[in-house]
C-alpha cells in the first residue's frame, strides 16, 4: 500500500467528522449569545430533550377522521424513523402503545416529569427490551447531533486573576520550554504552537462539571429572574420561560455542590460575580452509553460497584493548590453525578436492579443523593423495564408506589403493525404469496388469541352482534381490532356509526391496557407464521383463507385451542362475503342510462292498468303496460325469487308513494326532477343491489366460464368465445384496478369463489 493511499484514507476520516463533532468549548458571553438567540434549545433538560427527540421522530400524526365531532385524537403515529430506521433489531410500535408513548413525553415536556421512575411493564416475548435499547440508541445519537445539543458547565481557573502566577512566572516557563525545545529539531512555527499550549494549560485549571449542570445555573438563584428580565427583550420567548411550567426548573433548581463552592470560593477571592461567570464557560454535553456518560443502563446480573465516591485525585491536588484550602472545593460525586440530566435505565426489575430500583426511592422522592455529607442534587429520567410475575419485588414499598407511572406494552394488538413484523422478519416479498386480505387475518388470528373474550365496552355499544354476521364475530373482536387500527368499518349502520361517541371511543381504547397479556406472544407468532409460509408457500397457488382455516383447526388442533371459539368461522364467512361482493362488483356492467329509463317508466306506469298504452311524461316512450312489462322489472327490484303477491304488494305501495309523497310534494311543490326523489333513489338503489346480486348467476351456469378463468393469461384463453373473453378480461381487470389484486391474485379469487360456490352460501 502507498504513502498516498494512506494519505488519502486519513484525509477521508478528517473530512467526515463535522464541524458539529468538533464543538468547542465556549465562553458564558457566548453561550448568553446562543441563549438569546434560541432560548427553547439552549435551556433543555433532559425531559424537553427526550420530548423533542420523540416528536422529532415521530411527526405530528395523522388523524383520519379530522372533521369527526367525536375524534379523540387518537392518531397514527410513523414510529420508524425512531424504532426501526437504522436499527439491528427493530422494534414496531403499534398504535395504541405509539400514542402511550406520545402521550408520555408530552407530559414530560409540560413539566410533569418530577420526582417519578417511569416503568414499562409487558408480558414475555413483548419486546421490552428491544423497545428500550433502541429508545435509548435514539436519544443518544440525538443528543449527540445540533438539533439535540445541551450544554453542560466547565470552570476555567485563571491562575493568573487569583494571583497564583509569581511575577516572571510565565517567562520563566517559557524560557524552560525554549531551551527544552531547541535542541530537538522542531520547526520555531511548531515550537511556538507548542509553547502557547504549555502556557494556556499552566495559566488555566479546568474544572468540569461531574453533574453535567447547565451553565445557566451557575447565575445566583436569587438573581435569575432580575437576569433574565434584562438578557431577553420583552417577547414571545420572555413570557414562554418565565410563564410555563416546563421551564420552571430554570428559577428552582441549584448548581452541584462542586459548581456552587467553586462559585462561592471564587467569590470571596475576586468580589464581583461577574468576574467570576467570566471563568464558567460552555461545552457540549457528549452522551457515550458505553462509557456511562449521560445514559446508563443495568441489567439484572450487573452487580453493584463497591466504589461509591468518585474523584480525580491529580485535579483535586491542583484545586487545593490554587486556593490554598484543601476544604474549599471538594471534588467528589456518586455514580448518579454521570447521568444527571441524562438517563439512568434499569432492564428488568430482578435480582441486582431490585435493589437498585429500592435505592433510588429518595433519590426520586427527595431529588437528592447523599454523598457522604454532601447532598447532591439528581434530576435525571429514570426508566426500567418489568415483568407483570415482577411486581412483587416492589410492593412492599408502599411509599414508593405512588412514584411510579406504568407504562402498558403488551403484545401488539393493531393487525397493521403486526404483518409488518412478518414483513420484516421474512422479507416484503411474503405478500406475493397470499391473497389480498389473507396475511392480515392471519394476523386478526393471532391477535384474537390476545383480546379479551368480552368486551363491555364494544357490547355498551353495539348490544346486538349478530346483525353483522356477514362481517363480524360474536364476540365483535373483528370489529374491536378495525377500531384498534384507527379504522370505522363502513359495514356499520349509520345508527351505530352515530352511536360511536367519543366517550365510548375512549372507552374502547381503554380496554387494551388490560388487553395483550395472553395468547401468542410476539416470537409465537413469528414462529405459527414460519410454519405456515413453509408449508404452503407456492408459486403455482396463493394461500387462500381455506388453507389458513384448516392450517388452525385441522393442522394444528394445538394452536386452534388458543383461538376464540367460532373466531375462525366468523373470519373465513367475512372474507369469503367480501370477496364475493368483490367479484360481483368487477363483473357487473353498469348500463345507468337503461336503469335509468326503467325506474322512470316503472314510476310512470303503475298509476294506470294493466292493458292500456301510454307515453311516459319523464321519458317520452310509448309504454305497454302489460303484467309481462311490471314482471320483468319488478324482478330486478325485488329479486327473481318475489312471487306474484309480493310483486302486487310492491307496485301498490309504490303507487301510493307516488301520489302521496312524490308527484304532489317533491315534484310539485318543491320543483325535484323526478330523478332525483326520495322514490327514484331508493328504486335505483334496490335495482342495482339486485342485479349485482344475481351477475354471477349466468356466468356460473356456463361451464366454459369457470375453464376460461383458469386458462386466463394462457394461450389456450383464446380459444374461447369472444363474448367469454371480453367478460372474463373485465373482471380481471376490475378486480385490480379496483381491489389491487394481481393478475395472478384476481385469477386465484374467482376460483376461490366459483370452486367454493360462494354464490350458493350466501343465496339468503
């Protein structure tokens, strides 16, 4: 390898690290500079931060229903760039925990975040930890970056204003530098840079904050409001930090014990308080996990340090030196000092982190850690993680209980979130292998294994289930899961749709805290998944819903026990209803300008006998009015089934809305054409539903048809009719142009549906 390679590969590595990266240290003026010029990001603490961190992650949200009167902001929240985006083992945050966690951090920023641990609690296989390792790799790079910076407080000692430099001192340093250098071959401009060096680290002792204080807190309590109302003009930002919660802790809290004797020490030697912020200066907080900087995090087998007190025994040494007073300034601090205004996280509340969780019950109540005779001051976000069987670790602790907030994640319950697990564990292309709607009630399987078999609140809604069969369980679980998602089914009546308040909603949403602590866990279901794909994965045939039926009740008897009884009924009625519904929308032609003139000509007629001929007012045709000419349109209305006593029934009733409503009030009255009554519409609606509803009945008579679809794409397709072909390219088309199937999905469900004879199942 060449010299210039390996130039070129360190010029590389110097170029990639940022300025940002580089960060200096700033003086207190400069740092009031950055203060005033952006006050919300330079006074943060470690609540705002982690606030802003989230949000920045996750967006505002999408609300689906924004013009619904009885919205409960229950949003969707994109949590990828914040659990999944760069992560080695993603986590996928469902809806209802996104906006637990998003409900969370909002408290933390309006201030409420004082004097609590913050506690996670799920079932085995939730993914607890995966959860918190990468939240916690998220705020670290964050924090690391501009947009996440803080600021933390470095004491430069001049030794030079607190007379510690004897006259002649610093050139006689020099001169011993000078002749130390002279014979060592180095360049005068390189000798120089060095000499400056020496002497700026001789005529300086640096002091850095162990408890990572905000310079701002170096300014006297007692004076920072007098402080601040002379920094800030009398704006937007004055009123903010001087008026809202969040930045209370600007005016309340006190600088380290360390910070506040070297102020006080420095104090009684130069007398002004300004010459003594002249030596706080500002540097960048730099968060490092590894290291225990800002962020650290216990496991329940780390067993706990002997060493209580930490220090720096050479820095100690100097500080004596300089204020001739070994008592003056005690450089010492607990472990907790290194994540103050950090994170201080617990994984699994067991074993070693039981006594951690109990040792930190002062800590949080009082928001001080004893050192020694030294209280020092912790104000840091506590988090762990627990197992529901854990619990018991803490209840003793009465006093304690009321510091601790749960935080529910249980197993995910939004069947959205769940398929993008399988997603991401066997790859995007799994979707090719399905039908339309099947990967995702393989998820509503799973996710029926979690919910509650009851449900209150859903039955205070909807009292009865059974009036929609065709698309619910009775047990409304399938409807609970839509509602979980974000999702109002538009099967429900427009009654129950009125009837979904928002405090109902709410109640809803509410049952999933008690929700997803049974059933498949997270790995089962990767697992159940696994078996299935690999069983029944083919490129000549999807997997329909009649391979996932019987892969649950018949495959695997064990699994089905887990399943709510009649679930998987319920499921494969609803999908094969929908996909029926499905074919029969792309198959039917819709010939509005004939419907049209038969409704008119219906309306027109039924005021006269059967016998005569008359021309129809609305459409100008010469009409024969015969029982034959009521007969074949009445069958479109009412279906080829109605007998003649229901047809007569029918056109009577008709007639008398006519008259009594139609001809003389809306037409009349209120100058409606007739296209656009109350009668016309109901009679067009009922028109098409029939003929929709009877569109397969040729098509399944013919069996060309049904050979037809399954030579579709093949060469042997056009052998047949050309009438068959036109139809059958119709329907194919439809289906995806209106449903997303592929060719080879469309061409897979009809003969789903023509080989299950779903038409025949659903003839009632």
């Amino acid at each position: 390898m060449s010299m210039e390679n390996i130039h070129k590969a360190l010029q590389h590595v110097d170029r990639s690290v940022s300025e940002w990266e580089q960060r200096p240290t700033i003086s207190f003026e400069a740092f009031l500079k950055l203060l005033t010029n952006n006050p919300s990001a330079a006074i943060r603490n470690v609540f705002q931060v982690f606030h802003d961190m989230v949000k920045s992650h996750v967006g505002a949200g999408a609300d689906e229903y924004p013009d619904d009167p009885e919205s409960i902001q229950f949003f969707n929240y994109d949590c990828s760039r914040l659990f999944v985006e760069g992560s080695d083992n993603p986590f996928f945050a469902d809806r209802l925990f996104a906006n637990r966690l998003v409900s969370l951090v909002e408290s933390l920023k309006r201030g409420a975040q004082q004097n609590k641990i913050y506690i996670f609690e799920g079932p085995h296989g939730c993914g607890k930890s995966t959860f918190l390792n990468n939240l916690l790799m998220r705020f670290e790079r964050y924090a690391n970056t501009q947009e996440g910076a803080r600021y933390e407080t470095v004491w430069r000692l001049d030794r030079r204003m607190l007379g510690h430099f004897a006259e002649g001192g610093a050139d006689n340093v020099l001169e011993k530098l000078s002749n130390l250098l002279d014979n060592t071959g180095v360049p005068k401009k390189e000798r120089d840079k060095t000499d400056n060096n020496t002497l700026a680290a001789e005529m300086f002792i640096e002091v850095p904050c162990p408890s990572h204080d905000n310079p701002i807190l170096m300014v006297p309590k007692s004076h920072r409001r007098s402080f601040f109302d002379d920094l800030f003009k009398n704006d937007r930002a004055k009123w903010t930090l001087f008026t809202e919660k969040e930045y209370e802790w600007v005016f309340k809290e006190n600088p380290c014990t360390i910070c506040s004797s070297l102020y006080e020490a420095l104090l009684s030697r130069l007398g002004s308080p300004r010459k003594v912020l002249e030596m706080v200066y500002a540097r960048p907080y730099r968060f490092n996990r590894r290291l225990g900087e800002g962020i650290s995090v216990f496991n329940p087998g780390d067993k706990p340090t002997k060493k209580i007190l930490l220090t720096n025994e050479m820095l100690q040494a100097r500080v004596n030196d300089l204020f001739r007073d070994s008592n003056a300034v005690m450089y010492f601090f607990s472990r907790f000092a290194k994540t103050n205004n950090g994170i201080y996280a617990l994984m699994d509340i067991k074993s070693h982190n039981a006594e951690r969780l109990i040792e930190l019950h002062n800590i949080i109540s009082e928001g001080v850690h004893k050192v020694e005779d030294i209280e020092e001051s912790v104000n840091s976000l506590f988090l762990a993680l627990i197992n529901p069987e854990d619990k018991g670790n803490i209840e003793g602790y009465q006093s304690f209980l009321d510091r601790i907030e749960y935080i529910k994640i249980p197993y995910v319950l939004d069947l959205n979130t769940e398929v993008e697990i399988y997603r991401n564990v066997f790859g995007k292309h799994i979707e090719d292998s399905f039908l339309p709607r099947v990967l995702h009630n393989f998820a509503r399987v799973i996710i029926a294994s979690r919910l509650n078999l009851k449900s209150e609140a859903m039955l205070d809604w909807i009292d009865d289930p059974s009036k929609y069969r065709l698309y619910c369980d009775e047990n409304l679980q399938l409807l609970k899961m839509e509602i979980y998602t974000g999702y109002i089914p538009k099967w429900l009546s427009e009654e129950d749709r009125k009837r979904l308040t928002a405090k109902r909603r709410r109640r809803i949403i509410a049952e999933s805290e008690a929700e997803g602590w049974q059933g498949f866990s997270g790995r089962d279901s990767i697992r159940i998944f696994n078996e299935l794909y690999s069983a029944y994965s083919r490129k000549d045939k999807l997997i329909n819903m009649a391979i996932l039926h019987d892969f649950f009740t018949k495959a695997h008897k064990d699994l089905g026990e887990l399943i709510p009884k009649g679930f998987m009924d319920s499921l494969l009625r609803m999908y094969n209803y929908t996909v029926l519904q499905e074919v029969k929308e792309s198959l039917y032609y819709y010939n509005e300008e004939q419907i049209s003139l038969d409704i008119q000509n219906y309306l027109f007629a039924v005021n006269f006998e059967t016998g005569t001929i008359e021309t129809c007012s609305y459409t100008g045709e010469k009409l024969e009015i015969t029982e034959s000419f009521f007969d074949s349109i009445e069958r479109r209305l009412l279906g080829a089934d109605a007998d003649k006593v229901a047809r007569l029934k029918f056109r009577r009733d008709t007639q008398k809305e006519y008259t009594a409503r139609t001809l003389t009030q809306e037409i009349v009255s209120e100058n409606r054409p007739i296209k656009e009554t109350s009668l016309y519409l109901e009679l067009h609606d009922r028109y098409v539903y029939n003929l929709k509803e009877k569109v397969l009945d040729p098509f399944l008579e013919n069996a060309n048809f049904r050979r037809a679809v399954k030579d579709y794409g093949k060469d042997a397709f056009k052998t047949y009719d050309k009438r068959i072909q036109d139809d059958v390219t119709f329907l194919m088309a439809n289906l995806c142009r209106k449903y997303n199937y592929t060719k080879h999905g469309a061409k897979n469900v009809c003969m789903y549906v023509i080989d299950n004879d779903l038409t025949k199942q659903f003839a009632s």
